[in-house]
C-alpha cells in the first residue's frame, strides 16, 4: 500500500513581467511540469494527508493471513477499499487463482449418530484448520475483489457497525446495503461501478479516487475533460489536473478543464497551475468568465502571459468582472507591455473611456505612453472617473492642461489616505471637476501651467476634504487675479501660497484683498524652488499660529514677513512651531503700539531690541527723553506714529533674530553676515552632517579656518593619496578669461568653507538651502577630496562654479558646470582650467563613457557620510 503524492519542484512565486517584454518569446510546456509525482509507502505518508492511515495500515496488515472468514474480515476489506484505489498498473500476473476455503459442512445423521451428534455428549471430529489467505494481492484484481466479497457477504450487517465505529463513511456502506459489495462498489454509485472497469488505466489512478461518491454525470463528464484534454498523453497535464480535482471536488473542478481545453496547447500546464495557484478554481463559472479568460488568452504575449493570466485568475477569485483586467490588456499593449497589474477591479468600459481622452491629449509633453495603463488603475479605485473621462468638457482647455488637470484630480490616489479619506477627498475633486475645467478655460494660456501648479500645491496640501472644500473657492478667485498681468507667468510661488489658505476667513480676506505690491513682492521672493519651499514651510507655521501678524504683515510687509518665513523653514516642524508659540507671547507681540506713548514705546524697545536689528527709534526722541533735545509736541507726536507704523516690521526682524539665535545656540558669539547666516541655515537642513558641520562652524566661528583640512580623517586619507601635493591640490591654481557679456572671469578653487557651503545656493540648485539634496553641500565642505571652483567677475560675484574631486584611484573627477545654461565660452575656461589643474597635479582627467553615469570610478566619503554625484561632466560644449 503506497500513496502518489504531488508537490511543486520549488515554491510558487506571483508572477512577474520580464524588464523586457520580448515579443518573439515562446512560451512552452516545461518538460518537468511545475509538479513533481512521488510514490511514497503509505507508513511514511504524513498523517495530515491521511487521516486515517493506522487505520488503514492495521486493516492492510490484517488482511496478510486471513483464516476466519467473518464480520471482522469483512470490515478489514471494506476500510482498504474505502480508503484506497487498486493501482490499474500493478503486475497481477503472479497472483494466484483465488478459492476461498468453505467453512466446515454441519455433521449429517448416519446410523451411528442418528442425531448429528445432536444432546450427545460426543463431538463430530474436528475438521482441519483451513490454511490462512493473503487477500491483500486479490483486491487488486477486480474479479477477486467480486469473490472476496460475495464470500463474506453474510457478515455484512456485523462488518458495517464494526465500520461506522471507526470511519463516519460507514453510514454511506449501510445505505447502498449489499450493492456495496461488488468490485468499485464502496466510493461510487451503483450506475458508476458497472463503467468504471473500462475507463483508461490512467484515468483510475491518477483522477478516479477524487471523483468518489460522484455520480456517473460527473465521472463521465470528467472522462470527457480527460480525452479532451488528450490526458493519456500530456502528463504534466494531468498531474495538475489530479492536483486540481482533489482540492476541488466539486463539479467546478472538471468546469475548469473545460476552460484549459480552450487554452492553446502549450499553454495548457500553464494554466492549470495557475489556476491552481491562484485559488480561482473555487469561483464558479459562468460564460462571463470563459470569455474573459479566453480574451485574456488572446491579448496577452507569451513573454507576458503567465503574469497577466494570473492576475486575471486573481480577478475572478475576487468574483471581479473580467473586462477591467482584459481593458488593461488592451492598453498595456499599446504601452508597457511589461506593465505590473496588481489591484483587482471590476469597472467596465475602461479602455474605451481611455482612448477617448487620449485621442484628445496624445500630442501634449505631458501624456505619457504609461499615462493610459495608469488611468486605467485609478477608474478601479476612483468611482466615477471613467465617466468623467468620457465627458467632452476636457476639449475645451488646451492637451496640457487637460492632462495636468485630470492629474491633479486622478493623483488624490498617490496621498498616503486611508480610504475612506481617500474616498471623500475624490467625491469633492469629482463634484468640482467641470467648475475647474471652466476656471482652467478662463485662465489666459500663457498663465495656465502656473495656475495648475497652484491648485495641484492646494489639493496635494488638504487631505481633509471638509477644510479643502471650504479653501478652494476663495483660493480660485485669489489665482484668478494672479493668473494674469502684472503678475509673472512663471515661478514657484505655488510652494507657498496655499500656506495662506490655513488663516481664519477674517485673516483671508486681508490676504486676498492686499495690494497687487504685495503680490509682486511675493513672486519676486519664490523665483527659486529652494526659496519657495522654505517660504512655504514658514508661512504655514506663522499662518496657523498667528493668523493675525502673517495677514497684517503680508499686506503691509511683504517683504519682511518672506524673510522671516525663509528663515523658519529651515527648523524642523517641532523647533519651528515651538519658536512661533513663544514669540506670541513676546512682550513685543503681545503690547499695543496703540496704547503705549512715546516713553512706553523707547523702554520696550530699547529692552528687547540687539545688534542686528534696526531700531525703530528716532535718535531725537532718545534725546528728547533723557533730556538733552527738546522737540515739539507735534515733534514727538510724528516720531510716535513712525515708530507705531513700523511696529509689524520690528516683530518679524525680532523673530527672525530669534530664529538664528536658536540656530547659533552654542557657537561662538560672532557677527551674523551673510555668509555665517547662510551656514546655520544650510546647517539646519544637512541631515545626517548637521552634527559634522556643526562642529566645524565651531571651529571656523572660533578662528579655525582650517579646520576641515586638518582634521584627522583628512590628514590620513591626503597621506593615502602621497601622489597628491597638498598644497597644489587645496590652493590650486590661478585662471583667468574673458568672454563676452562677463567681461574678465577669475576661475580659482575656493578656500573659504563657508563660501563652498554656498555653491548649491547662488544657483538655486538642489544642493543649496532648501534643496533636496542640502547634505551633500555639507560633505563637500567637509571633505578634502572634494574642492569648488569659482568663476567670479571683476566685481567679486560668483557667475559659475563648477564641482572636482580625486577619485580612489587618483584620477580628477570634473562634474557639471553650474547655472547649466551658461554660455559656451564660460565652460570653456572651466575646461581649460580643469585641463591646466590636471597637469598640475599630474593627474589624469576622468572621461565617462558614451553610457554615462558613474560606474567608472568612487569618490570616497571621508569625514561625511555621503554625498550626491552628479555624474562626471563629459566636456561637451553643448547647451544642454
């Protein structure tokens, strides 16, 4: 007694689609099959996949030498034959021709013994002990199963309640009564037995024993799945399908083989695993489904098919409608073949709805090949979308902003909301969708994209629907009237002008009815994306804290209040609100200028008011008060105002002190220029240097100069590169050009540690403050194998600047000339300078490869721990 165990030659892992979807790839039957069949004896079977296997080995055991032909004989056979198939492939050629032993015929009356022994006390002489049978080799063999069961026929009724002691499958026995007692008679009803004989071998061992119980509707119906399915041949075929019928054994498993028999045949296997694999084998099947799968069949490549066939399985697990995946299909492949397709959804009419809208905005910069594939994703997630992409209002704006607008509402799925935020945030976008389309119309064209990129900032910035539907009216009207002239069409002001939209209505309306100066003000201070963001980050905190000095200021003191608010968002979230909480209850906020006359106004001021930051007060009215000027009434009454007219101004220069005092707290005490401003701020964003530049601030603030060229890790890592002169590679060498519209240019490597700390910020890239990379400008500091040079003009002002560094393998490595577009004759000097410095040093000039990137060499990180390579610059004099 053995059992066939099926198991898959490695774990099943989801598929995935190749990087490259190669359309020639042929996709062909394994020559293993995902399963592996092994024959192991039924002792070493694991209990779990047999429950009653002591049963059934004591049964097996019992029936090596039987030699009472009784109820407990009988009851052994039925367990083995309930329990187990005979394997149609066993060698019965050697099994001997059955006889089963009689019992003893009963003592007859002869003359001696008239009564059969009958009340005598004489006993018949005992007849002889009947040999012990092996029935075990018998029930392999159909006609003997028939004989070793009409033998012990007579017990049946003892035999079926020994039976249904031990199995609960003994009540089914007592139900067909003696039918059950014929060859295939026990698992299958008495219409099955009589066919079954004659069904293919390899049907009865491999498919039969899953089909127990079922009538012959069902059996037949298998039987014909198994011809169909040409299983006598293929079988890696019909190891899945004998996996597949015994999980399922219900009437959807031989369903399914029917679905497979529609599935060219090498992809057959694949399939049925998948099936398999994927659970749908337990959905029920209708025609939807079989011309789902079928259509997915057809739109899918052989080099994408067994991904794209699992997720439709996967679909119709979750009893989703089959046309969103197919629709998927379809644009996928007129895009990303190679498309991921995960979320299950059940929206129809996708595709059509998608090409609609792309029929409209194909030409536009913004429409992207996966643009399709991932509407697609969003109408499964997004109630409504697909219709939305369907109404023809979207002709009505220009392709761009079409696409731009349709990303701003479709994009609410990329915010890490829960859904049902993420579902009350899409029914406010959705019920406004045709008023922004009207607003987007009415916007002049050259000032479209800069009014998407405001609405995109304010959508992205609400995720509670409630607060974005109150602020988004009063937020339109406000773009509308900064969407046209005198304002700019361009810039990042988008960064920060939702933080107005967190003031009280009050507060709004001082915002939105302010001066078109202040406006102006406002994008001359978002010019830069660095600047914008740190802006952004300040007014939200001074906004929400104290709604009334930000409203006031930005009418009054644009201009002021952006400095301060830049200066804020350099903080971290916890020290920037904490700073703004604190100085609302400073004795400078908290007093009226109004109430307070000329006396009162000179002693708070003079109290809280350090060097650095303009004192508002008159020096005559100092006089006037400690007596040595005296002025007029009308005298001190004008000065009073002017004091009290600037009130708003001397707070925000308060608090911006406040927020570098904070910033310089613990470093020595020194004068805040420009430049020192800047490193405490570029300080505050460097990540994981903060503390590395810190330390060096320290030093540099307290008369060390030179500190980051003697550190320790500097000095070794110089004595590593001994082919390096130190004096040459640190103080470089002195260039200089002319070129047109700048005039003579001094190319020099800068010596200053807090002029390199400015290299990202005079050009407003992402190494500057702000930027998103602000550490690396820390580490090049830091480090003395990274230096910056400088293209100054006549007049002492940076006009380029350009990276350098030594790799491990001492060759220089020459990166990108900064602004980019910069002219041609600048970079120029920058390659002869590079050039000159190589020889120099006698170094060699690393030239990156066709392919680009920075696999060719490493720049080590010594005293930082990381910095942003920006490639190697490969010398060509393009505009690019």
């Amino acid at each position: 007694m053995f059992g066939v165990l099926s198991a898959r030659h490695e774990a099943f892992a989801r598929p995935i689609p190749p990087k490259d979807a190669d359309q020639s790839c042929r996709l062909d039957v394994p020559e293993d099959g995902p399963y592996d069949e092994r024959i192991r004896p039924l002792a070493d079977v694991p209990e779990a996949l047999v429950p009653k296997k002591r049963l059934l080995l004591d049964s097996w055991d019992a029936l090596r030498a039987v030699t009472a032909w009784n109820s407990e004989a009988l009851a052994h056979v039925l367990h083995v034959l309930i329990g187990t198939i005979a394997d149609p492939y066993a060698d019965t050629s050697d099994v001997p021709a059955f006889t089963a032993s009689e019992p003893p015929p009963r003592p007859k009356p002869t003359a001696a013994h008239p009564r059969a022994y009958r009340g005598t006390k004489y006993k018949p002489p005992k007849p002889p002990r009947p040999n012990p049978t092996d029935l075990r080799p018998h029930l392999c063999v159909p006609a003997d199963e028939d004989r070793i069961l009409a033998r012990l026929s007579p017990h049946f009724e003892d035999a079926i309640s020994l039976v249904e002691r031990d199995d609960a499958y003994g009540k089914t026995l007592r139900s067909r009564g003696q039918a059950c007692l014929r060859a295939y008679g026990q698992c299958w009803p008495p219409e099955c037995r009589t066919q079954i004989a004659a069904v293919p071998a390899s049907f009865r061992r491999d498919l039969l024993w899953n089909l127990r119980d079922r009538d012959w509707e069902h059996v037949s119906a298998a039987l014909a799945a198994y011809w169909a399915l040409d299983l006598d041949q293929e079988v890696q075929l019909r190891r899945c399908i004998s996996i597949l019928v015994s999980i399922n054994t219900g009437r959807q498993a031989v369903d399914w083989c029917q679905v497979i028999a529609r599935m060219p045949l090498p992809r057959r296997v694949h399939f049925a695993e998948l099936l398999i694999e994927s659970s749908a084998h337990e959905a029920a099947l209708d025609d939807q489904v079989v011309e789902g799968l079928t259509r997915a069949d057809h739109l899918s490549s052989d080099s994408v098919y067994r991904h794209r066939m699992f997720y439709a399985l996967s679909s119709v697990k979750e009893r989703a409608n089959l046309a969103y995946p197919n629709d998927g299909f379809v644009l996928a492949n007129d895009g990303p073949v190679n498309h991921k397709f995960t979320e299950v959804g059940s929206v129809e009419n996708v595709a059509k709805a998608v090409q609609r809208f792309a029929d409209y905005v194909h030409d536009a910069e913004n429409w992207w090949p996966t643009s399709p594939i991932s509407l697609w994703e969003h109408c499964s997630r997004l109630e409504g979308l697909r219709e939305l992409l369907e109404a023809p209002d979207w002709r009505r704006v220009d392709p761009h902003s079409a696409v731009t607008l349709l990303g701003i509402l479709s994009g609410v799925v990329y915010e890490e909301l829960d859904e049902e935020y993420l579902a009350r945030k899409w029914r406010l976008l959705r019920g406004h969708a045709n008023g922004l389309l009207r607003f987007v119309e009415q916007i002049s064209v050259d000032y479209r994209h800069k009014a998407l990129d405001c609405l995109s900032e304010l959508v992205g910035d609400w995720a509670d629907a409630e607060r974005l539907g109150t602020v988004l009216e009063p937020y339109l009207r406000l773009l509308a009237r900064l969407c046209g002239r005198p304002f700019q069409e361009k810039g990042y002001g988008h960064y920060a002008l939702t933080a107005f939209t967190t003031l009280p209505p009050e507060q709004w309306r001082v915002v939105e009815q302010a001066e078109d100066a202040s406006f102006r003000k406002f994008e001359a201070a978002t010019t830069r994306k660095n600047d914008a963001w740190l802006i952004g980050t300040g007014l939200w905190s001074l906004c929400e804290i104290n709604p009334g000095l930000a409203a006031a200021a930005f009418d009054r003191f644009p201009q002021q209040l952006l400095k301060a608010a830049q200066t804020l968002g350099v903080l971290d979230f916890p020290a920037r609100r904490e700073l703004v909480r604190s100085f609302a209850q400073h004795p400078l906020s908290l007093a009226d200028p109004l109430t307070l006359g000329a006396r009162g106004l000179v002693d708070l001021v003079e109290e809280h008011v350090k060097p650095g930051i303009s004192n508002p007060i008159p020096r005559r009215l100092k006089e006037h008060l400690r007596g040595s000027r005296l002025l007029q009434p009308s005298q001190v009454d004008r000065d009073v105002a002017l004091i009290r007219q600037g009130w708003l101004t001397l707070q925000l220069d308060v608090l911006n002190q406040l927020a570098f005092d904070r910033m310089s707290h613990g470093l020595p005490e020194t004068e805040r220029t420009s430049q020192v401003k800047h490193a405490l701020m570029l300080q505050q964003v460097a990540a994981d240097h903060r503390r590395s530049l810190r330390r060096l601030l320290k030093a540099y603030l307290g008369g060390e100069k030179a500190y980051a060229e003697d550190h320790p890790k500097n000095q070794e890592w110089l004595a590593r590169h001994s082919r390096i002169e130190p004096s040459k590679w640190l103080r470089g060498i002195d260039y200089r050009g002319e070129v047109p519209d700048h005039g003579v240019l001094d190319l020099a490597i800068e010596r200053d540690p807090l002029e390199v700390l400015r290299l990202g910020s005079y050009f407003g890239t992402c190494l500057g403050v702000g930027g998103g990379h602000s550490y690396s400008a820390a580490a090049i500091t830091l480090d003395v194998n990274k230096q910056v040079v400088y293209a100054r003009n006549t007049a002492g002002r940076v006009v380029a600047r350009q990276l350098l560094a030594v790799a491990q393998d001492d060759r220089l490595i020459c990166f990108t000339v900064y602004p980019k577009r910069i002219a041609r004759e600048v970079r120029a000097l920058f390659r002869e300078f590079d050039k000159r410095l190589a020889v120099c040093l006698g170094l060699d000039i690393y030239e990156p490869s066709e392919a680009g990137g920075d696999d060719g060499y490493k720049i080590e990180a010594i005293v930082s721990c990381d910095f942003w390579d920006d490639d190697a610059w490969d010398f060509r004099l393009t505009t690019d």
